[in-house]
C-alpha cells in the first residue's frame, strides 16, 4: 500500500490536494462542553477533512484540516500512527489537526466514557483520514504558492472583566473588544503550475469556533466550517479550502455560545454570517495574491516541549486526563513557515512567534498533533479566569513556548 507512494526525489515544488467527507452517520456525543450530555439531533452543514501534502527534495509535508474540536484523549497518537505508517510519512512531516469547533463528533476510541458510536466514528474516521492523505500525496504535481495577508473582525477576546459580589475584578468567558486580539487572516495560495489552475485556497484565522454553544444539538463546522464551505463553493472548480485556527486560546466568534441556528424572520443564522464574513475575505485575499513562485524547500521538525507545569489537585488532574504531552511541529515550504502547536495557546503567543520567526510569513496552527491544553500568557495570571484556572501549566510556560518555536524555525 504505501510502497506505491516515493518521496519524488527531484527538485520541483509540488503539491497535491484531497477531500473527504467525514460527517457521522449516526447520532454521536459532540465534542466541548461538559454539560452536553445527549446525542447528536441531524446536521446542519456536512464536515469535511482536507489535505494539502507538499513534496521537495524528498521532503514531504502534509497539512491536514479535520473540521472537528481536535484531537483529546489519546486520540492523536492513535490517528497520527495510522497515517505516517500507512503513508510512509515522518513524524514530522504531518499537521494533523482541527478546527475547534464545537459542534462536531468528539473522536474517541476506548473508555467507559465514550459513547459507543464515537467509538464506532473514530474509527472510521482514521481510516478516512489514512485515505484522504493518500489521496493527497499521490496527486502531487508541480504547482506554484503564494502567501497573502488579510484581517477580520469575526473574532474577539473573550475575557470580560467583571466585579464579583464581593466588588473582586475577575475575568468571565464573554467579550472583550478592549483586549488585543489578532484579525490576520492568513492566506496560503496553491495554483498548478502547468495551466495555472487554483487547486486550493489555505487559511489560519484566529478564532473558536464555538459561535454555537452546548444547547446546540445540530452538527456543524461552526464559524471555519462554514468559512470553508463558503470559499469552496464561491470559488467553484473543485479548489479545497483547508481551514486551521490560529492562536485562539483567548479568542470567540464575536457572536458566542447560541442555542441554535435562528432563521425567524430573515434573520441570518450567527454562524453564517460570521463563517461568510471569514469566507469572503479569505476570497478577498486569495484573489489578490499575484505573486506565486516554486521555491523549496520542504522542510519539517517537531518536539515535545516541557512546559513548566503546576501541582494539579484531584479535580484538576481528572480535568487533565484528556490532555496529552505538548508537542510542537514546524515546517517550510519555501519562505511560508508552518508553527503548528498542540493546545490552545493565547493569541499573544501566536503574535510573539509571528514576530520573532525568522520567515517572511509563519502561519500559525493550534490543535495540531495533540492536545495539551491551554497556554495562556505569564500577564493573564495574575487576572485569573478560565484559561489560567483549567491550564496545567504555570506561568513561565509561554515564554518557554514562543523561544522553543523560534529556535525550531531557526533551525529549518
Ligand atoms: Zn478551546
């Protein structure tokens, strides 16, 4: 099976793209919040997973978005298993990752806790990823990229300062437009080489995706999802749109947690608009990048990073038991870098590793080869809130982060 497929040894850049559907067919627990106990009640918009596996040199890397929260308990190492043997891949060389939303299956595969039709999806959800990969990388051919920058206002942090009823500042999970944030929208253009053909339309945006709250019932691809289904369809010619969420630790759609997808009365479902709004700058943007070349090389590096931790207590580490080692991945492919970390990280963090990259452009990717939970910044702290109470982490570890990220880019 995976003798079929060499690392092409020449020197032209080249990429192939697949899709696959990866909708449950069954009713099945979603993933993200605790609360929400009962099982799936239809679909709203399908869930996909998408690749784009470039090859250089030998060198392979292959960037895979699955429209779901991420990959907890243990499941990444599971899926990540399948993949690199199957396809013949280097740890390195795959992003396996989600979006975030919350919305979709959670992926189990074992523990008295998971709903036996998870179990049943995950399953076959590996095996459609196994194929989607393959897919990808036995359609590569030469093609040439371009990297555009865009912004949008669909995100927002989303710790709001409130005083308790002793008159205490605290920090709730709400909106926060006095808080920094990151809007880039980052585009990655593929087109073929030979006739100059779109064959995919990448982006990062800085966002949950979690517009929809844990009343809702409904499967969907949340705000990225429905960005994605939107560039796809707008730009028509079978292009796929891989979405991935950038540093988005702190960060919710401007329009959060709703119950459902509202239509009385022409109103436009949150989701909707917002994964539109998203969709259409990534046109915006995509349209506007003129400049594509063919350079390598594709490169790739990846480590677990010991990030300081606290002292969890008993509800703390039961908490935690669904998170894995935190793992970081970086890649290139000619002067585009890839950081992919395996949490969710403040957007602070991404900003400070865009900024100290060594590349022209560092596309940042959170969700991606593991779950290691949130990393919020040494500040945040001291303010306190959900992120820093759930983090297993202490306050050092952001800075830890950003170097280790950077000193990996470094060595590409
Ligand atoms: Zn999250």
């Amino acid at each position: 099976m995976a003798a079929d497929l060499p690392a092409r040894g020449d020197d032209a850049l080249r990429a192939g793209v697949a899709v696959t559907d990866i909708t449950p067919k069954k009713p099945v627990t979603l993933a993200g919040y605790g609360s929400r106990k009962d099982l799936s009640q239809g679909v709203h918009d399908p869930l996909s997973a998408r690749a784009v596996a470039f090859e250089q040199g030998g060198k392979r890397l292959v960037l895979l978005s699955t429209d779901l929260i991420g990959f907890y308990k243990g499941t990444a190492e599971v899926v990540r298993k399948a993949i690199l043997s199957e396809c013949r891949l280097q740890p390195s060389e795959l992003f396996l990752c989600g979006i975030h939303t919350h919305s979709a299956p959670t992926p189990a595969l074992a523990g008295s806790e998971a709903h036996p039709n998870n179990i049943e999806y995950t399953e076959w959800l590996t095996r459609r990823l196994v194929e989607v990969v393959r897919e990808a990388l036995g359609r590569a051919t030469p093609v040439r990229i371009g990297f555009g920058s865009g912004s949008s206002p669909v995100g927002i942090n989303r710790r709001q300062p409130f005083l308790d009823k002793d008159g205490k500042p605290q920090i709730k999970l709400g909106r926060n437009p006095n808080a920094m944030t990151d809007r880039e929208v980052q585009v990655l253009k593929i087109a073929r080489a030979d006739k100059g053909e779109l064959a995919a339309v990448l982006f990062a945006y800085a966002t949950h995706s979690t517009s929809l709250g844990p009343k809702n019932y409904i499967v969907s691809g949340d705000v990225h999802g429905l960005a994605e289904q939107f560039v796809e369809k707008h730009l028509g010619g079978g292009v796929v749109t891989p979405a991935f969420a950038g540093a988005s630790g702190d960060i919710d759609p401007w329009c959060r947690v709703l119950p459902e997808f509202k239509t009385a009365n022409g109103w436009i479902p949150e989701p909707v608009l917002l994964g539109t709004l998203l969709g259409e700058e990534v046109v915006d943007v995509a349209n506007a990048i003129q400049k594509l070349d063919a350079n390598g090389p594709v490169r790739s590096a990846m480590k677990v990073v010991d990030l300081p931790r606290k002292t969890l207590d008993e509800a703390q580490t039961k908490a935690a038991s669904i998170l894995s080692a935190f793992h970081l991945t970086v890649g290139r492919v000619g002067d585009v870098a890839f950081v992919g970390l395996g949490g969710e990280v403040f957007n602070e963090i991404g900003r400070a590793i865009k900024t100290a990259s060594p590349f022209p452009h560092t596309v940042i990717i959170t969700h991606c080869n593991g779950a290691g939970g949130y990393v919020p910044t040494k500040q945040s702290y001291d303010d306190g809130g959900y992120e820093v109470k759930t983090s297993p982490y202490l306050p050092a570890a952001a800075e830890q982060l950003v170097q280790e990220a950077v000193r990996l880019l470094r060595g590409l």
